[in-house]
C-alpha cells in the first residue's frame, strides 16, 4: 500500500511531461511552469538565484544610499560653499525624484537589450560619477553630479522587481521581495550611519563620494561574474498531455555561459517609440489595486523614513549638541528596526498566504496578504509619536535614547508596510510585474521628494508633538486606502480582466475583418 501513492504520483508527473520539472524542484505545483532547459532563470540553483538577488537588491539600496549619504556633511557643505542649511538639504530632495521618474526610461530600454547590460552600465557610470563628485568645488557642480548619479544608478527602482519575478516562483516571491525592499528602506538610513564616522574621522566630506565610487566599482565587477541575463524566451506547454515542446531540443544547445557573455536585443519594437512606452506605465495610477496600496506605501514612506533620515541631524543634532558621527550613531535604531521588521513583513506574509491557500483548497487571491499590512501601520504611527514626544520632553544638551526606541519602532512598522503593499501591487497585476513595481517607486520617490521642502518649517511652527501628531493621522489615512483594496480589491480586478477580455474579442475580430478585406 505505500508503494500506490509513489506510484500514482510518478504517473501523473509523466501524463503531464513535467518529469524533468520534478527531478529539479521535488514538485509540479509551480507558478510560473518552468521549461525543461537548464538555461531557464527558474531551473538555476539556489546559489545562483540567491547571489543574483542580493546584488540586485543592494544595488538598489545604492539608490537611497546615495541620495543620503550627504546628510553627515551638511555643515561642510554650508561652510564651503557658502549655502544655508536648506540649501545643503537640496542636495538630498532633489536626487530622490530623479530616483523615481527616471526608471520609467530604464525599464524599457531593459526590456529591449537585456537587464544584464543595464545594470552593468548603470554601476559603471554611477563609480565614475561619484568619483567626479569628490572634485567639485561649487554647490552647483556637486548637484549636477549628484542628479547624474540618480539617473544612472536607479535601474533596480523599476527592473529589480522584475528580475526577482523572472528568477523565483510566486510562493518565493514574498520573501525574496522582501529582501529586495528591506534593502530600498534602509539605503537612506545606513547612509548616515557609515558616512557619519567616515567625514568625522576624515574632516573631508570628499571622503563620501570616494568610498561610493570604490563600492559602485566593486558591484560592477561581481555583476560582471554572478549576473547573467535573466530576459527569457520560455517555450510554451500548448498540451500537457503531450512531449515538452520540440522547441526545447534546438534551444538546449544554448551554452550556460551565454547569458554572461552573449548580448543581444530582446524586443524588436523600434526605438521611436521608446518615449510612448516611457509614459505608458503611468496609465496603470488608474488602476487603483496599484494606485491605492503604492499611496499608502508612499505616505508612510515619507512620514517615517524620509522624515527621519532629513531631520534627525536637525533635531537630535541640535537639541542634544551632536557631533557629525554623533549624529550618524542615532541611525542604528532605525537601522534595527527595519532589519527586525522585515523577516516577519517578507516571511510571515507568505506564511500566512500559504495558510489562506490551504485553506481555501488551492484557491488564490492577492488581498489576502493585505490584512498582514495593518499591524505594520499601527506600529509605524506608535513609534513616530513616541519619536515626537520624547523628543519635545526631553531636556536639551543631554542625549537621550527614546527618540531613537521611537524611530526604531516606526521602521520596524514601516517594513510590514513596505513588503506587503508592494507585494499586493505586483500579484494584483499578474503578467505586468515591472510595470507594477515601476509605478510603486514612482509614487513613493515622487511623494518623498515633497517632504523635505516643508519638514523643516512644519516642526518649527507646530513643536515635535502636533507635526508627528499630524503626520501619524496621515499615516492613518494610507492604512483606509489597504482597507479599501481588502473590501473592493477581487471586484476591481473581476471587472479589470473583463474589460482586457472585451478589448481583447474586439481586436481579434478587428484582426479577422482585415484579413478578410486583404484577402
């Protein structure tokens, strides 16, 4: 009797051709199939997988990273280049929204000549550019440097999610998603951390940008040998019941070293209207299973890790007389709190997935992940009060740790936010994961930018308490938009695909009515 389970499950693996599916994974079930070839980014092993994503993640926190990373040298910056300190904080804000508008060109011009070459020029220029950003000797020259290093090293804000969807399966994606946000949230907070010893020990802030390029340069040489193109053209199973596709015998010849060396061009669509498709992920802000869950992303983005990477130098700084690396210390609760929070946003959320899909017999559905974003909210709004309580309580002149508990408590909410929001907004949209990802990052840079041009005159006229106060029932808004998509998010997407349905019938008939008329 133990043999007839083995054996009806061996049978069943062989009507559907899928034995070499099997041999590899030790399951069927997987969304999507993977092909029978070895060179598919869903057959790599384990390693491979997992080394591409940590260099993509990072490379992502490069972004963020990068645009923080002044925050310890403002002082210098004031004195050298003779600038208010609004004017230093320009040199944070203004990057952040080239972060989130120029990968809407990178992802389709990735689309048509491969990730692999975008992310390999993206790495080399962004080494270069932080290299000429130490030699600047106006503010002017060293903004010019700094837009430059946005729009290159911003790729992973809009394909990174790709790459992590063309590479793992959707019951990985959770996690494996995670990883990629914990690395976008923290870049900003880290930032602060390592460069404020850095300029405290060098008295030069040009030492920022030179440890930049070193790094930029050393991820361009480990993308040159663990990141292989992920772009493929996977064959089709038209019938189960039937020998894996014949394609897949002339496309087996294809070497392993081929996505590391060969280049070539994925789409054919020409480069004229490479500006259409630039502005066409914006037509999905309609959608509101993406606009309202990347809004309430956004604001709680900007109300906890934009605010506190921006004004912590400011009001801890100031308020507790700190010095440069002083004020990078006050980063490692935060810091804490995001790399805390992420395991139980990224794995938890999948856990509970699975769950509901047990559950419900195999049946699946994106808002079910959604719930998990609520504690996440309520986290984040505790801790900035606190962050804003203790801060106006506390005496000055004498460093005090619970504002810092308090920024620590709202990153460890702002990640159960972050992996579950972009997650939902990615699985809502099966078969448009990059356009999805794009318009999250989009919304979120673009609300972050906002933040610091009234951050500062915000606090100063309303005290620490009534600013957090009102940012906290912001926050509290974002969380209304993920109840909303919880009730009404399965009808809006019921009534998405009945509609691409209806375009779809009319196009095939509109296709059929000129073939005849050719005929």
């Amino acid at each position: 009797m133990s043999d007839e389970p083995e054996s009806t499950l061996r049978e069943d693996v062989a009507s559907a051709s899928l034995e070499k599916v099997y041999a590899r994974h030790g399951r069927i079930d997987l969304v999507p199939l993977p092909s029978d070839l070895p060179e598919d980014p869903l057959n790599w092993s384990s390693f491979r997988k997992n080394m591409l994503l940590a260099l993509v993640a990072f490379h992502a926190c490069l972004g963020p990273f990068s645009a923080a990373c002044v925050i310890p040298s403002f002082e210098a910056f004031v004195i050298d280049f003779n600038i208010s300190l609004t004017e230093a904080s320009y040199l944070v804000s203004v990057p952040i929204v080239f972060l989130g508008t120029i990968p809407l060109l990178w992802a389709p011009v990735s689309s048509r000549i491969g990730r692999r070459p975008v992310y390999l020029l993206s790495m080399l220029l962004s080494a270069a550019l932080q290299l000429a950003s130490a030699y600047c000797t106006t503010y002017g020259s060293l903004m010019a440097c700094r837009v430059l290093v946005s729009v290159f090293i911003c790729p992973p804000q809009s394909i990174g999610a790709s790459t992590v969807s063309e590479v793992f399966f959707v019951h990985q994606k959770g996690q494996k998603m995670g990883i990629w946000a914990l690395l976008v949230s923290v870049g900003s907070t880290i930032a602060p951390l390592i460069m404020g010893p850095l300029v405290y020990h060098t008295r030069q802030w040009q030492w920022t940008f030179y440890s930049l390029a070193i790094i930029n340069f050393a991820h361009f040489i480990l993308y040159i040998f663990f990141c292989p193109e992920t772009l493929f053209d996977r064959p089709q199973r038209f019938d189960l019941g039937s020998p894996a596709n014949i394609m897949d015998e002339k496309v087996n010849t294809t070497k392993w070293y081929t996505s590391y060396i060969v280049f070539r061009i994925h789409s054919t669509e020409p480069w004229s209207r490479l500006p259409l498709n630039v502005l066409a992920p914006l037509g999905y802000l309609a959608k509101p299973t993406i606009l309202l869950p990347s809004l309430a992303y956004a604001i709680t983005f900007t109300y906890t890790n934009v605010l506190l990477t921006v004004q912590i130098p400011a009001l801890l700084g100031q308020k507790y007389l700190l010095n440069t690396q002083q004020v990078g210390l006050q980063f490692v609760a935060p810091f804490l709190g995001a790399l805390l929070g992420e395991p139980i946003a990224g794995y938890g959320s999948d856990k509970w997935m699975q769950y509901r899909v047990k559950k419900a017999g195999g049946a699946r559905e994106p808002e079910w992940r959604l719930p998990f974003a609520i504690p996440g909210f309520l986290i984040a709004i505790v801790g900035l009060m606190i962050f804003g309580v203790q801060l106006q309580n506390t005496l000055g002149g004498v460093w005090n740790v619970t504002p810092d508990v308090g920024s620590g408590i709202a990153l460890f909410g702002l990640q159960l936010v972050t992996t579950v929001c972009t997650t939902y907004a990615i699985e809502s949209q099966p078969g448009y994961t990059g356009q999805a990802a794009l318009m999250v990052a989009f919304i979120r840079q673009l609300y972050a930018f906002t933040g610091p041009f009234y951050f500062t005159l915000q606090f100063d006229s309303m005290g620490t308490i009534h600013a957090c106060g009102l940012l906290s029932g912001l926050i509290a808004i974002g969380m209304c938009f993920v109840l909303i998509c919880i009730i009404f998010g399965r009808s809006w997407r019921r009534a998405e695909a009945v509609i691409r349905n209806d375009c779809g019938d009319r196009k095939s008939a509109s296709d059929l009515s000129d073939e005849k008329v050719k005929f």
